[in-house]
C-alpha cells in the first residue's frame, strides 16, 4: 500500500475551497472581460533560461528546475510576469498593440512553506501593455476597484504611490546613487517599523538629517488627503514635475468615476522591483490589515526587454488568489460560503429509478441543480449524512406523493406535480 | 537578447485559442455542476511513487520526473485518473461517498510530439464514485449527452460495450487466460484493420476458428440496433449474465430519458487499459470519425486499491479538450467563432477623456463589454486595424455627436445620449 500523501508545500484542493474559488475567478474574469481584457495562458515549463534571464536573486534558489528527458534545462513558472514578458516579444504582432491581458493559473516556488504559504499557488494577473498616460494607469486601477467592489468586499483601500515623484525627490536630496537600497530599505517600512527603517537608512545615507528627510517623505501620507500629500510631496521633490503632474490627472479620473475615497496617497509604497517606473500599489483590506497586500502592481517602461527590441511601456497588477481567499474567509465573506453541490437531492426507491430521472431532468432544465441518492437500498440515516456532507439544502422524495423537505427547517411541502414544485421554488 | 521561444511539445494560447477555450470550460462546469458534481483540484508536482503505482508500463518513460531540492523523487502529472485515486484515498471520509467531482486542468506527458499532440495538454474528466449499478452508468452517460448536447454539436455517437459480457464471451470460448493480449489487440482494430486484427489473434490463440469467433463478437454490432446487438452478443457469451443484464438496464434508462439514439452498442471498443470492468465507451465526432474519440472511460472497481483498503467502485469519462476543440474547429463550431476582446471601441481626443470613462462604464454596467482606445493621438488607420485584430464589432466616437459605427458594415447611427444607445444596443 502506497500512503496517499501530497507533497511539502503543496495541497489537495477539496470541494469546499475549490467551489469558491471558480466563483471567485469567474467574477473576476467576468470584471476583466467587461473592460475588454482577454485571457491568454503560458506554458508551466519553459526554458530556464527565459525564466531566470538575467538571474542571480532569490528566485534562482526557489526555483523548480530540471533537466528534461531531451536534456534540456527546464524548469516551472514561478511568476505569471516573465511568462507574459516572454509572450509579448514572441506575439505582440498577433495580438496588437495596445494589449490587455489577464492570466490566472498557478505558479511554483520551491521556498520554505509558512503559514499560509505554499509551493504552489494561484496567481492572477492582468496587464495593459502599449500605452503609457494617466489614462492607462487610471484603468487598471480602476478595474482593481471594481474588481474588489464585484467580490463584494466592502471595506479595501488602495495605497499608491509613484516611483518617479521618489526618484526625483532621491535627486533633490543628491540620494539618486543610493536609490535601489533605499528603495528596498523603504519597502520593509510595513515589517520592521519606522525606528529600524531610520537606523538602516542612516547606515545607507551616513546622514541622519538625509536619513530623517526620507522618512519625513514616506510618512508624509499619514493622516492626510491624497491631494494634501501629492502637494507635500510635491515640495519635498523640489516642485512639480512629470511624475507628480501625472498623479494629479490619475486623481482628476478617479474622481470623475466616483471612486478616490478608496485610495490614498502613501509614499511608503515602493515596491522593492527594479522594473516599477511610474505608479506603484499595494492592496489592504481594512477589517485585516496583517494579512498583508491582496493586490500589487504598478508602472514598468519595457517589460519584455530581455527578449526584445520592441519597447512595450505598461501597467499591471496581480491578486494573490490565495492569500485574498484567506482574507475573505476570515471576513466571513458570503461568497465562500455557500458550497452546496446541488440545490436537490433526490431520494427513491428501485421501482422509482424512472421517475426520478424524469424529476431530475425537469429540474435541471429550470436551472436547479440535481443530485441523485445512487444506493437505493440505503438507510435514511446514511442518506440524510451524504445530504449534510454536500450541504444540499433540500430533499425530494417521490412516494406516496412528491415531498420537498428543507433539510435545515426540517419542513416539508407536498406537491401534486414537478412543474407546480420547480414554479413554487423558483418564487422563492 | 534571449529568443522567446517556447519548449518542443509545448505552446501559448492566444486569446483566439483562450476565450473559446474558458466559453467551453464554463459550458462543461455548469453541466457538470446541474448534476450535482463538484470540482476538485491535486497538485501539478506528486512523489513519483504515487504517480506510478506498480509503474512499468509506456508511463515511465514519458513522464516529466526529476529530484526537487529536497532530494525527492518528484513527477509532473501525467492524467487526472491517479491523482484522484491519490487523493479519494486520502479525502473520502471528508467529500463523502458516493463522491462525483469534476476535474479539468492541464497534464503532461514527454511523448514525441506528432500533429495535434503535445507535451502540455488539458483533461477534462468526471467521475462518480462509490456506487455500482445502471443507474450511475447511466448518469455518467447521460451527463456526456447533455455535455456535447450543451456544446452545440449536432452529430455525435457514443459507442459503447460492456467489458463483463466481453469476459464471459472469452470465457464461453475457452479463450480467459488469453484475454489481456486479446483486449489490447481488439482495442487497435480502428487503427489497424480488420485484417490485421485476425491475424493478430491467430498468433495469440493459435486457432483460426476462434480468432473468427472474436472478430464475429467485435463486429456484431455493425449495421444493427442496440438491442439488436446486445441479443446477439448475449448468444455469443453463452446466455444472459449480469453483465447483459446491466445492458439491458442502462439502455432502458437511456429510453426513458429519450436520448438513447445518441447510443450504439459497439463490442469492438475495449479501452485496452486493464481497470476497466464494466462498461467502457469512446465518443466520435460523426463528421470527423478520423480525430479519433473526444470522450473516453467507463467503470472500473476498485480505483484507488493501490493508496487504501477501502473498496471505491465508479465509473467516469475523460473529454480530451484540446482534440474537442480541434474537432470543433473543424466542423465551424460557432463557439470558436467570436473572439472579440470586446463588443465596443470607444475612440476619443485628450480632452474628452472623462466623457470616455463615463460611457464605458455606462455600458459595461449594462453588460456591453467596452474598451477604450488608449492613445488618443494615433491616426485612424491604426485604430481600425486595432479594432479588426480584437475583433471588435462597434467603435463609438463621442463628438461632434454620439456616432456607433457598425465596423462590419460600416454603417453608422448617431444617439442623442448613452442611455439612449444602450437601449437600442440592447434591442439589437
């Protein structure tokens, strides 16, 4: 006997979880596909090479890599960005140019498993590749927001930020040479609190008045407006400039769709990522914050540069599925709620195997879904157990006379026909 | 520069491929779900051990298998048939039994890759398991009708026989210990031919007169009714057995839900694998026989006998999507047919850029899927051309007034208002 276990770091995905999870991923394609998003899907494995490019970081480590039977150096997706980067160069002729995108599948990293982390997850991703204007960013950004208000969540915030007000405010303070570990520095604000962000910063910068100016930059947001902030900022970066003129106009279209009270203006955002050029953003939901960001993203000049010569300036962002399915479990979401299998269940005898098919037919037809007790002969007890386990809500039997009984109320309702029953649970 | 190319076997989907791909998905999940099916996912990456079993057989060699870095013999799946007896071995107290889920997602096999085969393809496969009589073959069967049936294919034949009344038939003849090499070679008569079929068997039972016996069992079924053929085959088996009966029982059912004209009795399919115990079926495409069968399975006993004790008869069918949707393409299926990222363009200056937004979400609250244009100084030219690559059917320009041009047509029509628009766009 093999004993039938997954691996380390990987899960079974039981009906329970994995009911909702669809719901969860056609309400988002759904939102995707309304704003004319197309989905399109990579390969699982792919030359290492293409997926490590230049190499040398974490990732190389994490890595799921192998040679293949043909002796090639191969290895899983641990992202959804390179894959699409790598697609890009190979078919923006066919897809045209402005391109938006969505991909929702799984990655795998081979890291240690946390809680709540796991070697293999989903992720999901949408892009807009080809157009670089407050337009664009605003997309994207709104349909972050509609994406979240589609799931039914009710309380979430956006915090942005922009890269190029922080470059240019490093420039104003003669701190652009020492951008990338400031920068780095700055993302772990959320982790390690703002006492050991300053030493670090003052080890960075060997200046503690510098050292005091970024934090009093980062912090700048606290307690303030957007509009507050991006004038603050705006000062501390020595005036206005491309950067900060393309925040005011991504404002100005928030707010003519009625949306800016769900963003905030946080200049502790940076997103540790080179690529990140223009906007960047991380997701909250404000009832738990310390699950972390559910939704993170932002502005990247050329994405697929490694590959091609073609600049593709974009904006994208991608949802952590799992980590938002955990957030919405522990807000008690309705979406996750229900995992029924069926609306019905059918109970019948042997002689009745007819009828019931017939029940069942009609019942599907008028969109409630139908399941069918299979062991005739089996004990009441078992079957009402088999109707609990599938969190079928109610129960139909065929003799002496059609009886619906609500499985939760325990009430029953006869009925002289199926079609007097489907019309009277379709009121309902 | 590193060329973007994908691994030999291996290949992109397009949103062209990607959007009808999810359409059928989604037509597939809503049948499997208004029987009472739920779905399931396991892991990419499984212990080899498991994914093998007793192993030996063509598997081995063309699974994706390496050591992760934890020094484990770990495997790329390569079905979703052993992960699921993997996993209802491990889940079956939690799912309940009988259990019927759904699983479709991707699986690989290092095969050489040949026309219409590739290394990274998609499964789609359902299984009830836990119950062993007519009535579950026939659900299974039904939901394959209802399945192509809700797909819009119009000429589809599931061919189906019953492994038990094949054994009693090999029994009848003297011919049992024989019947493993005599299932694989009745399994290639399609791909063959009769004639090599019978000399095949000659070899195998060394009697030229039982060989033509087997070949008149395989082929009773042409050019005759199902029950027809049942008769005869029960004739040939030596009498009616269990086996007949179920027959009989199952085409009875599929009488009573009048869809038994989709059915033909066929002895010559086998599935050569040696699990299957019951009924086995393969489903043709009746204007493109020669793809091959786009639904196989049948029942089996004991699926999960290598991971527990615990006796889990069921029976189920696998759709293989990607030949579905070859064949589909094939014969002009109007699900392959629109592709359109969206169904309206809207095109606008810089100044009208709030006026944009608006209408968007005008008309995506009304549910007509709108993307706007995003580089609003580009010439016409590249804006029609972006429109034609996205297959976008309607393109709206917002001044001097409202004007909807019909792209295929090019007819134009002007709207006082978007509210307007949208009720006309919704009586279209």
């Amino acid at each position: 006997m093999i004993e039938p276990v997954v691996l380390k770091g990987f899960r079974d995905s039981l009906p329970k979880d994995e009911i909702p999870k669809k719901r969860i991923i056609r309400k988002l394609e759904d939102v995707f596909s309304s704003y004319g998003f197309v989905p399109i899907d990579t390969p699982v494995l792919e030359y290492t090479k293409i997926l490590l490019g230049k190499g040398g970081g974490e990732t190389d480590k994490q890595i799921f890599r192998f040679e293949d039977n043909g002796g090639r150096d191969v290895a899983m997706r641990f992202d959804l960005t390179v894959p699409f980067a790598r697609f890009l160069a190979a078919h923006h002729d066919e897809v045209g140019i402005p391109f938006k995108r969505y991909h929702i599948n799984k990655v795998w990293r081979g890291e240690n498993p946390q809680k709540g982390r796991y070697r293999e997850f989903m992720q999901c991703d949408f892009d807009l590749v080809g157009a670089d204007n407050a337009e664009s960013d605003y997309e994207i950004l709104s349909m972050m927001h509609r994406s979240f208000s589609a799931l039914g969540i009710e309380d979430y915030t956006f915090h942005i930020s922009h890269r190029g007000m922080f470059s240019a405010f490093l420039k104003n303070m003669g701190l652009d040479e020492k951008s990338t570990d400031i920068l780095r520095t700055v993302d772990k604000l959320r982790k390690i609190g703002e006492d050991e962000v300053r030493t670090l910063l003052v080890e960075i910068t060997g200046d503690e008045g510098k050292a005091e100016a970024v934090i009093k930059y980062i912090t700048a947001g606290e307690n303030s407006s957007f509009e507050e902030t991006l004038s603050k900022l705006t000062e501390l970066s020595g005036g206005e400039n491309e950067s900060s003129e393309r925040m005011h106009d991504i404002y100005r279209l928030l707010k003519c769709s009625g949306i800016e009270s769900s963003f905030v203006f946080d200049p502790s955002i940076t997103r540790g990522l080179d690529y990140y050029t223009g906007i960047v953003y991380e997701t909250f939901l404000d009832r738990i914050p310390s699950i972390g960001s559910v939704c993170s993203g932002g502005r990247y000049n050329n994405l697929a540069s490694l590959y091609t010569k073609e600049e593709l300036p974009g904006v994208g962002s991608s949802i952590g599925l799992d980590r938002l399915m955990a957030g919405l479990e522990e807000l008690g979401s309705p979406l996750l709620a229900n995992t029924s299998s069926a609306d019905v269940l059918i109970v019948h005898s042997d002689e009745e195997t007819e009828n019931a098919i017939k029940a069942a037919e009609a019942l599907r037809e008028n969109g409630i879904r139908t399941d069918i007790y299979l062991n005739p002969n089996a004990k009441m007890k078992r079957i009402y157990s088999y109707a609990e386990m599938k969190a079928i809500p109610y129960m139909l039997t065929l003799s002496p006379s059609l009886t619906l009984k609500n499985l939760g109320t325990r009430e029953t309702k006869e009925y002289g026909s199926i079609p007097e029953m489907i019309k009277d649970m379709k009121v309902d």
